[in-house]
C-alpha cells in the first residue's frame, strides 16, 4: 500500500518534470500578434474610388453578403460581413481591382449594425422612360472598353428593344406608317 | 452595450443548431491548452440552467428551433447569446433555404413574440471562425480589447 501510494507520488513527479521541459504552450494570444499566415483569407475591402457599381460580385458572391440593391436614384453596394464566407471570389471577377482581401478576423461586435459596409453610386436613367439602368461609373467604363455603345448606352434595354423593332419596320414598311 | 456581469467568469452551453461542426471543432480547440479559453473563466456546462451564455453554431434548422427557444428559455436571467459564425450571424450560405430560418438576427423576432427576454447578443463573424477570433470576442466581454468593425457608408468618387 505504501509502495503504491510512494510510485504515485513519483508519478507525478515525474509529470512534473515532463511539463516543465515542455514549457509553456498557452498562446497570450490578446496581448500578443495573433498568428496569421499569407494563405489566410480574411473580410474584404471594397475601395469606392475604383468600385463601378457593376454587380459582377454580387452575381458570385455564393451567399449573397455582397447585394446590388437597386434603388431609384441610387445603386448601394451593401457588404455584410455576418453571411460572408470569405472565399474571395468577388476579388477573383472584380473588373476593375476594386476590391481588396485584407487578413482582419477580429470582426466579434454587439451591434449588428457594425457588420454592414456600403457603397453608394449614383445612376443614370433612360433618355425616353427614365427607368434608372445603371451606375455612371459603370456607364463610363463600358465607353471607354467600347466607344460605339456612347449611341445607345442611356437607353433601358426594353426601349433598345423597340428602337430596334421599329427600325426594322421602317426598313421593310419603306418609311410608310 | 457593455454588461458588468461578463467581466466575471461566463459558463457557456454550446448548443448546435445544424452547423457543419466546423465551428464547433474550433470551439474545442480553445479549449485545449493551445489558446485555453479557461485562463479567462470560460467554461462549458452541460446544462443551460447553469449557463450565462448560450453559444449557437448553426443557422438554425426549423427541427432545433424549438429546443434552441426551450434552452434560451431555460437559462437563467440575465442571458445572452453569442451567435458564433457565419451561419449564425446571418444564416450564411444557407440564409433562404426551406429549412432554415436564417440565422440569430431571425431567431430574435421569434423569441420577441414569445416574450423571451435576451439581454445581449453578441455576433462573432468567421466561417469557421478562428480560435484567435473566439478569444477576441471574450476579450471584448471583458474590456481587454477594442471593438474595431464599425458601420461605414461610402460615397463611390473618381
């Protein structure tokens, strides 16, 4: 009984010697650098002065934390950072670079209204039924990749439709309505 | 919203509400002696009655609503909710399927029409979450760090 009750105090000793070569494994981690590395994906950043409110994220984004929502007189770009999965596919189809992957995960808040980040871009509307069809900025970029579209790029898709339609009216009507 | 109570030792009950575990295996991992999420007073309990924090992982599925409303109800006041993940948060990538309802933000309104008082909620975005980010968010529990997300609203310029 003795001997077992000696070995067990061994034991422990010995345990003790163990830990002490180990050291100390326990991170400081609040008080220290957080250990990130390169392959690490974090929250992204969407920088405004390059974004042209295309909505090329937004189609890719797999569970839409990236909206276009489409207003009136103004397009927002909403990123809510509490549904994002932090794939980085808006990086990867982002035409003009505008958005950026950083290595930030300290994101906890109590307010859900913190996770909400927007961009808000003005829009032009169609010359005959004023419905609004994209961002300036957007308009801007597709003229400058293609300068014959300055013709027919402020007008809604339904009105191209039927400048189309009866274009090709005139053309087989002879010009007789 | 700061709650004094926090700053003393918070007993959580993790509970799953139909995540992929991925979350809950990083939950586990602050508690092994790595990162240690004890040196602050954290601790799981078995029993929400015993808890100051309920802990959901998950978008919550409509089979764990019921028992996620009954284990809310049953911890005693005051409470919160730590909703911890993406799919907590906002439902991630499952925010409208059929048969989940979409995440703490929609648990919220259920619970107010049953008159199941919270008295905090804290998000913890990730997907998983990172240890790191875990311990962050216990950190701001207690005061030993600063909150940085904050609401931004941009002008798109030239």
């Amino acid at each position: 009984m003795s001997e077992k009750s000696l070995g067990k105090k061994l034991g422990l000793f010995k345990i003790l010697i163990i830990a002490k070569k180990a050291g100390r494994v326990t991170r400081k981690y609040p008080f220290e650098k957080p250990l990130v590395t390169d392959e690490f994906r974090g929250k992204i950043e969407i920088d405004e002065k390059e974004c042209i409110g295309c909505g090329a994220c937004a189609n890719a984004c797999p569970p839409n934390a990236l909206k276009l929502i489409k207003g009136e007189n103004t397009f927002i770009l909403q990123y809510f950072i509490g549904r994002c999965i932090y794939c980085w596919r808006c990086i990867d189809v982002c035409p003009t670079n505008a958005i950026k992957g950083t290595r930030e995960f300290e994101l906890a808040t109590p307010d859900l209204n913190d996770l909400y980040e927007s961009v808000v871009h003005d829009v032009i509307k169609c010359r005959e039924c004023s419905k609004p069809i994209m961002t300036v900025k957007a308009k801007d970029y597709i003229i400058s990749k293609v300068s014959v579209s300055e013709n027919y790029i402020d007008l809604d898709p339904d009105c191209r439709k039927k400048h189309f339609l009866s274009s090709i009216e005139k053309r087989f009507s002879g010009g007789i309505e | 919203m700061s709650l004094e109570y926090l700053k003393k030792s918070i007993w959580v009950f993790h509970l799953n509400t139909g995540s992929c575990n991925a979350c809950d295996i990083e939950v586990l991992d602050v508690l092994t002696p790595y990162f240690d999420a004890e040196r602050f007073g954290v601790k799981l309990v078995v029993s929400p009655r015993h808890a100051d924090a309920i802990l959901l992982t998950g978008p919550i599925t409509y089979e764990s609503l019921p028992k996620v409303v009954k284990a809310i109800e049953s911890a005693p006041r005051p409470r919160i909710i730590i909703a911890l993940g993406s799919c907590a948060c906002g439902g991630g990538i499952w925010y409208d399927t059929y048969s989940t309802i979409g995440g703490v933000p929609e648990l919220l309104k259920i619970l107010k029409e049953h008159n199941i008082e919270v008295d905090g909620v804290y998000y913890v975005p990730g997907c998983p979450v990172r240890p790191e980010s875990i311990i962050y968010a216990i950190g701001l529990f207690k005061g030993l760090v600063e909150k940085k997300v904050k609401r931004k609203v941009k002008k798109a310029g030239f």
